[in-house]
C-alpha cells in the first residue's frame, strides 16, 4: 500500500510533490481510501457495519459509542483519530492527509467539510499538497455545513455555526459564525 517512510514524512507535515519518488503509492492509498468509503456507504442500513468498515479505513477499531451516519467520504484515512461518543452527521467530508484528531463527545453536522490539506499559491508550485492538523476538542459542536481549514485547532465545548468558514483557532467555550468565523459569543 504505502511505505512507513511516505507515512512518517506524511505525518511529519512534509509538502508532497507529484514528482516525490513515492507518489504513486500515494496515490495508489488515496485510490484505495475512496474505493472503502465507497463500499461502507453503500452498507448505510447497518450502522455497525458503518463502523467496522470506517475502523478500516482508519485503521484502528471505532468504539461503539461512535455513529456515523453515511455517506462519509476521506480521501486518505489513516490519519483520523476519533475519540469516544462521537456523532458524525450525514455527507461529511474529512480530507485527512494532514490529520484530523476529534476527541471525545463531540457533535459534527451533515455536509461538514474538515480539510487539513492546501496547495501552495505559486502556480508553479500549486500542485504540491501542505499538510496541516486539525484538532477538534472534548464536547464541541461543529454545524451544519460548516468547513474547517488546516492548522485549526477547536477548543473544548466550543460551538461553530453552521455554514462557519473557520480559518482560525477557535477558543475554549467560544461560539464562532460567519466567513471567515468570528467569535460572537462565549458559553
């Protein structure tokens, strides 16, 4: 599939180049991830299965407390982490090649987008993918078509707004809304 050196480059944040030597097992990865999703929305009955098959993809078993509600598509997989007691409503897109890490008791609404990849902005480099973690804590709220950008970090209990465009940290106990998200209330 892919060599534990693209991971750890990978996980390390590197920039990856179409014309990095280990492209195509990327590529090959990414090919698989949307294939597995693919095949788990089409079980969309059985939430069970939802899970084992999401466990897969991810690699690493989702607890039961933990509901996803299909369609849900990634594009790489292996680099979520999804706490305990999580909600994950339907048509969600986690674009996960940066990381995504989603702790316990969290809610997340349908057609949320969490991207933590980029391209650069010189054209001649706009093909190169930046890496950068998303990090959603304890008991947030993300709603309802929300999109949240690389390197955002979501503090504890807070609550974005759905249709929010979050570019920025959001702080603990904070409910941001608007594009780009501003804070416009503390809880």
């Amino acid at each position: 599939m892919h060599s534990a050196g693209l991971l750890e480059r990978l996980r390390a944040g590197e920039p990856l180049r179409k014309d990095d030597p280990e492209y195509a097992q990327f590529s090959a990865a990414v090919g698989r991830t949307i294939r597995l999703c693919s095949e788990m929305n089409a079980v969309a009955a059985d939430l069970d299965e939802v899970r084992r098959r999401l466990g897969d993809i991810i690699g690493t078993e989702v607890d039961a407390s933990t509901t996803i509600f299909p369609p849900f598509h990634t594009n790489f997989g292996r680099f979520i982490r999804l706490g305990k007691n999580v909600f994950i409503n339907h048509a969600c897109s986690f674009l996960d090649i940066g990381g995504i890490t989603i702790e316990d008791n969290m809610m997340i609404g349908p057609r949320v987008n969490l991207t933590s990849e980029n391209h650069a902005l010189d054209p001649r480099d706009r093909t190169t993918l930046l890496l950068d973690p998303i990090v959603i804590k304890r008991n947030a709220w993300i709603g309802a078509g929300a999109t949240i950008l690389p390197g955002v970090t979501i503090g504890e209990n807070a609550v974005v707004a759905a249709g929010a465009v979050v570019s920025r940290d959001v702080p603990a106990n904070a409910v941001v809304a608007g594009i780009p998200a501003k804070v416009v209330k503390s809880l």
